[in-house]
C-alpha cells in the first residue's frame, strides 16, 4: 500500500509525514542488509547500532521510505515519518501492512525465566491433535507448517512476527505459541500482535544486566499481562477473550496477578488455591505421570519429558487447552504425543552405563532444578559441566558456582560463550561461588575449553553414574571474541561415548 495509507491503517501517534507520501512500499525492515527497492525502512536504536546511521545505505538500496524518531538528515528523494519511539511505530507498522494477522491467528504468549521453550511446544502438541495446526516462534526458531527460520533472538523483532503471522495465515494455520522475553516486553518486539493467552511460568534470577535490578525484572514480565487487554492493532477493540494463565506456586505470582485486568486461570501444585493442580504425582518411573484436577474434571496425564518443572509446564498447557474448550482426552493424548524437545533434559544414549544429560539451564534456579531432577536418575554419583555467558550478567556466576557445588558431586566449570570477556576469568567468577559453598564431595576443576570439559566427565564416569552438561542445550554454536565456531554438546557427547563404548 502507499505510505500515507499504511500510516493510516497503523494505531501509530503522533506522527508527521513529508516528502512523498503517496509513494508505495513494498516490504518493510529495520536492517539496512535486508532493504530492496521500494523498501520502508524504519530506524531503530539497538546497543550496538543505530539505524539512523544507516539511511544513505538504505536510499542506495532503493528504500523509499524511513521512519525516524530523531532529527536526522535524510536524502530529499524518500519519503519521511516521524514518530516519538520508532520501535513502537514498527510493530504497528507492520501490523497494519501485513493486514493484521494476529487477529485471525489463536495467540498464546508465553513469559517466565524458565520453562517458555517446553511450554510451548506442550502447547503446539495439544493444540495439533485437536487439529489447530500451530506454529512456534522461541528459542528455537519460528517454526510453521512450511516454514523454519533459525531464532536470533528468543523473541524475534516485531515486523519479522507480523511476517511471520502473515506466513501462517497464508497457509490456514490456526495457532502460534510464542515465547516472550522480558527484553521482548522492553524492547517492544510483541507490538501489534493481538493475544488471546498469556503464560506466567515463574520468574528467578536473570538478565540483571539488562533491567538493572529484579524488581525492573519482575515489572516488566508484569506489564506484559497489564497490556493484554489493550486494544487490538486494528481500529477498534479486539474481538478476542483475553485470559491470563499463571503459575500460583511462583512467590511472585500475587504481585503478577494484581496487575492482571484479564480473565484469570491459576495453576500450582503446592498452591491450594490453584484452580488447575496435579495429584498423585510420579516422577520416577519410565515416565511422568499424574492426574490434572481441574473445574472441567479430573483426567490422567502421562508426559514423555522428565521432572516436577515439566509437570508445571504440562499444566500451563493443560490450562491453554481448557481456555480454548478442549475436551480432556485431546489434550491428554496432545501431551503425551510430545517426545522431547531439543537440548531441554534431553538425553545423550550411546549405550554406555551411566546417563548423560543435556540441557539449557542457564540460570540459578534452573540449573538447581535439573541438578536435583538428575540425582534420581540413576544411584551413583552427579557430575555437572557447566559455565556462564560472556557480556551478560555477572552476578550470577558465584550464584550458579554456589548451587552447583551444593547438588552435585563433581563439577567441571568450563566456557559457555564467552562473546568478548576471558573465559578464564568468567569461570574464576563462577569458581567463587564454588569455594564459598565449600568443595563438592569429589572435587571440582576448571577446564575452559568445552570439548576438553566434557571429554573428561565422560571419561570419569562410571556406571550408575549421571553427567549433566548444561548451559547450551540446543545450541549449534559458541561465541567467542573474534569467531562464532559450530559447538553441539550433544554431538560432542555423543562422539565420546562411541569412542569410549567402542575401547570398552
């Protein structure tokens, strides 16, 4: 559509047009390597860049079109929008050029430290067995029907989700479970995108960097329930039902429901005012088990997925499930359909006799729940190989050290992608955690390159035993300084214990 049309299809104000307006655009982007001739180009302030440095290359590329939100020269043949905050005007921007596609499309947002990757995939597995074919859009990339594109971002850029939306409804996809990040919620990248559900999971230690303190932290995971009842990006309010769905265990769930203006289902387990709960629980066998009471009944559900925080996150889905009005069998049967997913407590077999486990844990509480997960898994000793990201929060580092020495018997502090700090340093950080807790039972090392660290666990190990290499997960990559080299803790766990099963 032209310009002047497509700001006017867009909830975007105040804004100031000049130059030519009725010029017609084509495609929109933020990333001056993305612009191709008739091109909007909306300039956005990230940390490392400046979009309004990048607006000669954007005319040379044939945009005919930016928006800004700072006075700034501009080459008098493109068309000319200023806005107040241009992350803001590019999510409804988007929206209304890709004709809002979230108003058609079943949107479920889900926010919480932990536990947003496997939720949504519990989710998409329930929603495709009862024949709402839904796509994924997360930490492991957006993912549709026909289309997979890798994630940079847990939470993509707003016009790239629009696209995406657009993608789906093309495609007569019916649903998306989408993580949301708390940098998504500051950096407005769920702008335009009109919510039928929204997740807490829980919220821990994290990204303290970014927001400065946790209280930062928690309103800002906050506010994205606070919003969900906001009009929809179309002139107009949403047709949608808009419910809340939160985890009562959380001890900062009363600070998320006093800001919640929507519908509201509740989960727990230890919580009894928790409207959707599990009961006779069993968490050790071959599979997890247990049986979900909730106000449409009481039903059994069986997981493939390990642990007490899987049975939170089926719970959640469980709760998503019944907010769209399926019947109990489809989403029990949608919940145990689930195999797995990728680098979450996602097991390394090689037929060796002790269990290798790979997982994203990244954070305190994570890496605390899935040390104590792992001591049931098998009756001889807990090694955990682990490290902390470079360029992100430090304190939690001694944090991570302290809980690690406290759990397991064996730790190996390694490097995770140390980005543009010294690895050696950073494990120096995690290795005072580890001294204040007091050594673990056998000891622990600091062993900087990664394959070297888990080639030494796997060679210490012994049967019965269990090895944790956490941090990564699903990763393909680490980070360093002057390179990104391809790194896949399960492939590089996998390759050792053929090799030692092979010299068995």
């Amino acid at each position: 559509m032209k310009l002047n049309e497509l700001m006017a299809h867009s909830r975007v104000t105040p804004y100031s047009c000049t130059g030519n307006a009725d010029v017609e655009i084509l495609g929109i982007t933020y990333d001056s390597r993305r612009i191709r001739p008739g091109y909007l180009f909306v300039c956005i302030r990230g940390e490392h860049h400046d979009g309004h440095a990048y607006i000669p290359e954007a005319a040379a590329k044939g945009a005919v079109a930016v928006v800004i939100d700072k006075e700034t020269k501009v080459p008098g043949t493109l068309g000319v929008v200023k806005v107040t905050d241009s992350r803001k005007a590019l999510g409804d921007i988007a929206a209304a050029f890709y004709h809002n596609p979230s108003a058609s499309v079943f949107c479920i947002g889900v926010t919480g430290t932990k536990g947003k990757t496997t939720t949504t995939y519990l989710i998409k597995s329930v929603l495709d067995k009862a024949g709402m074919s839904c796509g994924i859009i997360g930490t492991l990339g957006c993912v549709s029907r026909n289309l997979t594109i890798p994630a940079k971002h847990t939470t993509p850029e707003s016009s790239d989700i629009q696209e995406f939306l657009a993608t789906m409804r093309a495609s007569e996809e019916k649903a998306v479970a989408m993580e949301v990040s708390s940098h998504a919620i500051a950096l407005q990248r769920i702008r335009g995108i009109d919510f039928d559900l929204g997740v807490f999971t829980n919220i821990g230690h994290d990204h303290l960097d970014f927001h400065g303190s946790f209280s930062n932290y928690l309103a800002t995971k906050a506010s994205f329930f606070e919003n969900l009842a906001a009009e929809s990006v179309s002139h107009g309010k949403s047709n949608k039902t808009k419910i809340s769905i939160i985890n009562v265990d959380d001890p900062n769930s009363d600070f998320i429901l006093s800001k919640v203006p929507t519908g509201i289902i509740t989960y727990g387990i230890s919580n009894g005012s928790a409207q959707i709960t599990a009961k006779e629980l069993r968490l050790y066998g071959k599979d997890t088990s247990f049986t979900a009471h909730t106000p449409q009944g009481n039903f059994p559900v069986s997981l493939n997925l390990k642990g007490i925080f899987n049975v939170y996150n089926a719970l959640a889905a469980i709760a998503c499930g019944l907010a769209r009005g399926l019947d109990p069998d489809t989403i029990s049967s949608g919940l145990q359909s689930l195999k797995g997913v990728p680098g979450r407590f996602e097991s390394v077999d090689e037929g060796q006799p002790f269990a290798v486990l790979v997982d994203y844990a990244h954070t305190p509480d994570s890496l605390e729940n899935i040390l104590r997960e792992a001591r049931h898994l098998g009756p001889g000793t807990l090694t955990v190989v682990f490290g902390c990201g470079g360029d992100r929060d430090r304190s939690k580092r001694p944090v991570m050290g302290k809980i690690a020495a406290a759990l397991a018997d064996r730790v190996i502090i390694t490097s995770d992608n140390p980005r543009t700090e010294d690895a050696g340093d950073i494990s120096k950080e995690i290795e005072e955690g580890v001294l204040n807790e007091g050594q673990p039972r056998l000891g622990y090392e600091i062993i900087v390159d990664r394959a070297s660290a888990i080639e030494r666990a796997i060679l210490s190990a012994e049967e019965g035993d269990v090895l944790v290499i956490a941090g990564k997960g699903h990763e393909t990559y680490q980070i360093f300084h002057d390179a990104t080299i391809h790194f896949d803790d399960r492939e590089v766990a996998a390759s050792l214990l053929k090799e030692r099963m092979k010299n068995a």
